[in-house]
C-alpha cells in the first residue's frame, strides 16, 4: 500500500511517499481502508520530533491522526465494528499506532464511531481532533448563554469550532484573529471581531466572562485582569506547568484556569455529533489535497495557518 513516511525527525522534507506492507489487523483492533484524513498541529510537531518522548524513536513513521473511512476486518471484542461499516475517528500516534495517512490502518476501537446518517465522512474527519479539543474545554466553562466570551485564535482547528459551538449555545461572541480571517469569524457567529496584529489583547478595556484561547497564545497571569469575578481562562496548550497552574487557580474560588485537551471520551463524542447534527456545527474544510501531495498540505499548514482545516483524500 502506499503511505507518507518519516525516516528521521524533521521539517516537511523528511516526509516521503513510499510502497509499505499493507497492515495485518491483531487482536482486539480493527483494519481500516482510509477515506481521507486532516492535519492538525500535533502531525507536525510528532514530524519535527517535538513529542518524541511519546512517540519515541523508532522508523519508520506513519504519520496522521484523524480519519475516515470503511472497516475492511474487525477483531473487536465488543463486536460493535462490522466489516462494511463507514466510521470516522483518531488513529493514536501518541501512543504509538498506525497514522491514517496511509490507504490502510491497524487501529484500536477506543476513538473508532460510526459514521452517523446526517454527517458526510469528509466533515466527521475534520471534526475529531479539533471539534472534541474544543468541546473538552468548553464543558468545563458552565454555562454559556448570555456569557461574553473571548476566544482567542477563532478561525483556527480548535477556534472555528469553539466559536461556533460559544454562538449556538447564546453566548456573545468576541473573536481574536489576523486580518485576513476576519470575515470568516463573523461568519461563524463571533458579534465583534480583534485583528490581534493591530490590537494588544491585554490592553483592552472590556472584561470577559470565559477567555478560550484555541491558539495557546494567551498567559493566565495576564489575562487575569480581563477576566470578570469568577471568569475562566481556558487554554488549549498542555504540559505540567500549566496543569500546576491551572491545579492551583481553582482552590482560590475566584479566577480560574481550564485546560482543554483532546480527550475523546464517547460522552464528548456523542455531544459533538449532536451538534453538528441539531445545532448546526460545522467544520470549515478551506483546502482539500490529494493524497500525492500531502507534503504541500503540511507546508499549508504550518506557513499559510488557513482557517478550519485542511482535508486530504486518501482513496481515489
Ligand atoms: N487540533 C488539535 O487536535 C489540538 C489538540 C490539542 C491541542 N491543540 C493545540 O491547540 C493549538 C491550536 O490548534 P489548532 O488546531 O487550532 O491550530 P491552527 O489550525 O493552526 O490554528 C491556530 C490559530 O491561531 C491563530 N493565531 C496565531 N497566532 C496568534 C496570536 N498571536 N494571537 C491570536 N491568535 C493567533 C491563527 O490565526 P490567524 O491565522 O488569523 O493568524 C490560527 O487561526 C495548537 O497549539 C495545538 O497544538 C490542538
């Protein structure tokens, strides 16, 4: 089968596109044709070695994490997964599986749903890791009608989801981007937009009830005085310090620190689905690659920082 492989830790010139072995499926997983699959920031930073203590050093690599695509064997105990079945989900790189930008895949069930009537496989794909990084966070900020919310990055993976789901749920949107994705921010329900290349977030006037930054661009200790009494700060950026800080921020009853990560839990995963089927969540697919030029998708990506996501069709 062909697939995008690393040899070594790098920038994009070290993916290569080579003839593989198909994949032999193993107990308790599943193999699965892959339809298409997108980019997010952990495919680059796994590719330049940034989270090499997880992903080790061991090549080559199969780089990819969200996907769809058809179940071709299934060896899953719950006997949920069918030969046949379309599904959509996350290939765990971290914790060492098969990635999805390969025509096929070995993968365990945990992050594997099917397919539900009313989503079409490319907009499942874009949503999983974005869509539920921005759906873990937002869980934990409470209530959200008639809250006035700040959300930092908004036209990105995370962001463009996270605003939505803010606009679909009353809260009163305040977007932070560059110039160029302004539009798009309104259009996804945000009431004011902030280019953040000609306005100091931090020295703003306005206070907020929920700041969500989805570009981990923000720091708590200086977002504190735009917080409202109470006001949460929810960051998508991960790591001990900010678990410590984030710990400490609510024992104090009064400002605190969130983090939202990508967790997949089905809870998440059936509220994600609902949005998008009865709230009209949806993600942005703003460039679609063939599966020959998914190093030209990572140069998107990481150089041109489009909105929403970037798709990749993997079967022709
Ligand atoms: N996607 C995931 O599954 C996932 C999971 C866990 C954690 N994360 C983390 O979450 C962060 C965002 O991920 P993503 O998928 O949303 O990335 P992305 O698609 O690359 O979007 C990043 C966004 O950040 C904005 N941005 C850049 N510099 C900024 C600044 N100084 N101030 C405000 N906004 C700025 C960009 O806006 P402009 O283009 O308008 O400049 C862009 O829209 C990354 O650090 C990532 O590692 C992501």
């Amino acid at each position: 089968m062909k697939a995008w492989v690393i040899t070594k830790y790098g920038g994009p010139e070290v993916l290569e596109m080579r003839e593989v072995e198909k994949p032999k499926n193993s107990k308790g997983k599943l193999l699965i044709e892959v339809e298409y699959a997108v980019l997010n920031p952990y495919d680059y930073k796994i590719r330049n070695g940034i989270a090499k203590l997880m992903t080790g050093n061991k090549f080559p690599k199969i780089l990819g994490g969200d996907f769809s695509g058809t179940i071709i064997e299934s060896n899953d105990s719950n006997n949920e997964f069918k030969p046949g079945q379309s599904v959509y989900g996350f290939a765990n790189i971290f914790m060492r599986e098969q990635g999805s930008l390969a025509e096929f895949t070995t993968i365990s069930p945990k992050y594997v749903r099917h397919l539900p009537d009313g989503i079409d496989s490319k907009h499942a794909c874009a949503i999983t890791s974005a869509g539920l990084t921005a759906l873990n966070g937002i869980r934990k900020c409470g209530k959200l009608k008639d809250k006035k919310v700040l959300v930092n990055g908004a036209t990105g993976g995370v962001g463009h989801i996270a605003t939505q789901i803010f606009s679909a749920n009353g809260s009163v949107v305040i977007a932070v981007c560059s110039s160029t994705n302004m539009k798009t921010a309104e259009e996804l329900g945000a009431e004011k937009v902030i280019d953040y290349t000609k306005e100091d977030i931090y020295s703003g006037n306005d206070s907020y009830d929920i700041i969500f930054d989805a570009a981990a661009k923000l720091k708590f200790s200086k977002v504190k005085k735009l917080l409202n009494q109470k006001g949460i700060y929810c960051t998508t950026e991960e790591g001990v310090k900010v678990m410590l800080t984030s710990a400490i921020s609510k024992l104090k009853f009064s400002k605190s620190m969130m983090i939202s990560g990508f967790r997949g839990t089905k809870v998440e995963f059936d509220e994600m689905e609902d949005l998008m089927l009865h709230k009209g969540i949806k993600p942005i697919i703003s460039y679609n690659f063939p599966f020959t030029e998914v190093n030209d998708a990572f140069k998107m990506l990481e150089e041109n920082r489009p909105s929403g996501k970037v798709l990749i069709k993997v079967k022709n």
